[in-house]
C-alpha cells in the first residue's frame, strides 16, 4: 500500500468515525478480516502529515488524540472518492478470502444460505467455479505470444 493510499484510507474511516490512532488500526485488521494491519510507524506519522495538510483536526483526549476528518480533507477525499471506493472493495474482497482460507483449512464443512451462498463469503458456486475457470484460463496464456492471447 503506498503512502497515498494509506493517507486516502484513513481519510475514509475518519469520515464515518473520529478515532484514535490505535483504533485505525485495528479498523485496517478488521476490513481485510486480519490480513493487513499497518503499523504504528506507518499511520502516525501519516495521521501528523495529514493535520499539517489541513486534512485531519486533532482533539487531545487524555494522553491520546482523536483525529477527525476536517472540511479540507472531506474535499480531497471527494476529489479520490472513486479510488477510495476501489480501495475498501479490495479490502472488502481479501476479508471474504482470508474467511474462505481459514474455512478451507480449518476442514470444516461449508455453511450454505438460503439460495446455495457461501454463508461466510456470499459466494454462490457458479460464481466461484466461474472465477477459477477463468483465473485458469488467464494463466494457461501467461507466456502466450499476443497472437495466441
């Protein structure tokens, strides 16, 4: 993830909530369900870059502070809001692959919803057979040449 993307993310969360630093972190573990947590050296120096931006306030809580999101950074984050969008969808996706990997591991027969979903991921099987056809494909022409691709 670059510095960018880190700034645009925690830009996002500070949107739907005033936190502290520690608490976007943990937000981080929570939307990718563990596979990412950034840490501490990486979000509060973004968290101090993106006060003197102009971007966040910051409220004195004690011994911590609670960042919020401020007018200049609402307007930057509406200028990225597409890219933002993209970022907390892939976050979104790893957190429904780390539940399929811990399920898969853990050889525990899968839960299924009312329609044939996957209760933990929301996948139905024709979605995910499709998916591996066509990752199998996409690889199979890896080393193609352009005409045979």
């Amino acid at each position: 993830m670059s510095a960018d993307d880190l700034q645009l993310m925690l830009l996002g969360l500070l949107e739907k909530n005033p936190s502290h630093g520690y608490e976007l972190i943990k937000a981080f573990g929570a939307l990718s369900n563990g596979f990412y947590t950034p840490s501490p050296g990486m979000v509060y120096p973004a968290l101090t870059y993106l006060e003197e931006l102009g971007y966040a306030t910051v409220e004195q809580d004690g011994a911590k502070k609670r960042y919020h999101l401020a007018d200049a950074g609402k307007a930057h984050l509406d200028a990225n809001r597409e890219r933002v969008a993209l970022m907390f969808s892939r976050f979104k996706h790893i957190a429904k692959k780390m539940d399929w990997m811990r399920q898969a591991w853990s050889g525990e027969p899968r839960n299924l919803g009312p329609e044939g979903e996957d209760a933990r991921t929301g996948w139905v099987p024709e979605f995910v057979q499709a998916r591996h056809a066509l990752r199998r494909a996409l690889m199979e022409r890896t080393d193609a040449s352009p005409a045979e691709q």
